[in-house]
C-alpha cells in the first residue's frame, strides 16, 4: 500500500526522503493504534472487575439484611409458638375432648 502511495505522488513531491520514510511512519502509526487498543482493552477489564466487586458487595449487604430477617423470625417464633400451644391447650373454654361443642 505505502509503495502503490510512492510511486502515484512521487512526481509531486521532490524530497525522496520523505517518502521513504513514509512505511515506518505508517508502521510505527499501527504500532501506537495498538498500544491505545490494548491500554483501552485493559482499562475496560478493570472496569469491568470492578463492576463485578460492587455487584457483590451490594449482594453481600442484602444477604447480611435477609440474614438479620431470619433470624429475628427464628426469635419470635421460638418465644411466640410455644405461648400459642400453652394458651390453646389450657384454655377453659376449649377442651379437646369435649364433643359437646360438635353436636
């Protein structure tokens, strides 16, 4: 390609140099394109890491918050339900052997 470029503008142009010069200007162009991707690529992956931490530190809060949940209903059922056993069975008005109340 950079040969097709000399030999068309070469009539144009006096100083050979120049376009002599000109592949490695265009390699060394390539080269720092490259470098900008790959800096780019790696910035992204980062960001990306990043991302992904924030996501589960956020995960982490909500499961610590469910945790807390559960365990104040473990509490309140382990002191509520057997008050609820005891106040049913000794209740005067119920009696589960009465059969009174089922005629």
């Amino acid at each position: 390609m950079s040969k097709a470029f000399k030999s068309k503008y070469k009539g144009f142009d006096a100083d050979d140099q120049a376009l002599n010069e000109l592949p490695g200007i265009i390699r060394d162009f390539a080269n720092l394109i490259g470098q900008r991707l790959e800096g780019l690529n790696a910035k992204s992956q980062e960001l990306i890491q990043i991302e992904f931490n924030l996501t589960s530190i956020a995960e982490a809060k909500h499961s610590t918050s469910t945790n807390n949940s559960m365990k104040r209903l473990t509490w309140i059922t382990f002191i509520f339900l057997p008050l609820t056993f005891i106040s049913v069975r000794f209740n005067p008005f119920y009696s589960v052997l009465d059969t009174s109340l089922t005629n």
